[in-house]
C-alpha cells in the first residue's frame, strides 16, 4: 500500500516539474515572468514618452522578444516606441507591427 502512495506522489511530482518546462512554442513559468516584467517596464518606458500614446500600443513579450502593435500617429512615433522597448535591459529584439494611421 505504501509503495503504490509513494508511486503516485511521484508521478504526480514528475507532471508538476514537467509541466513548468518551457519549450520552443511555450514559456516555463519563470519565462513567463520575466516576459511579464520586460512588458511592463517597456509599456512604463513608452507612457513616460509624452510623444507616445500607451493606448494605441500594445505590448507582448515572448522569450525576451518584445512585440509592439496597434496604431500611432507617425513613422517617427513607430521609431521612438522601438528605440524605447530596444533600450529596456532584457529585451533581446524588437518586432514592430506599428501601423501609421493615415490623416
């Protein structure tokens, strides 16, 4: 009886330990928080650019890859939100998915 309790604690550790584990489509937990902290220091880094508007930039991040998206009001704009994210210690890249709205 013993032996089957211990058999069981153990697979039940074995998924637990197994399911924290990152891979090459998802994050382990720990990626999964420092990605959390990289998004909010480049959406603080961006709400404290007066040339910027948070709301219309969205951004996620995924292994260090920060994705930025939504609509902004120039190219110049698209540029400084990626020059921001970029300068964010942590970041390994920048997608811009930016769209310039047109007047």
């Amino acid at each position: 009886m013993m032996n089957k309790f211990k058999l069981i604690i153990s697979f039940l550790l074995i998924i637990l330990v197994a399911g924290c584990a990152g891979g090459a489509t998802h994050e382990s937990t720990g990626e999964y928080l420092d990605d959390s902290v990289l998004t909010t220091k480049v959406n603080t880094s961006i709400l404290g650019d007066s040339r910027l508007k948070l709301l219309q930039i969205n951004v996620e991040t995924f292994k260090g890859v920060v994705q930025l998206s939504g609509f902004v009001d120039s190219a110049a704009a698209a540029a400084r939100a990626v020059e921001l994210a970029r300068k964010v210690p942590g970041v390994k890249s920048v997608n811009n998915s930016l769209i310039v709205k047109t007047q």
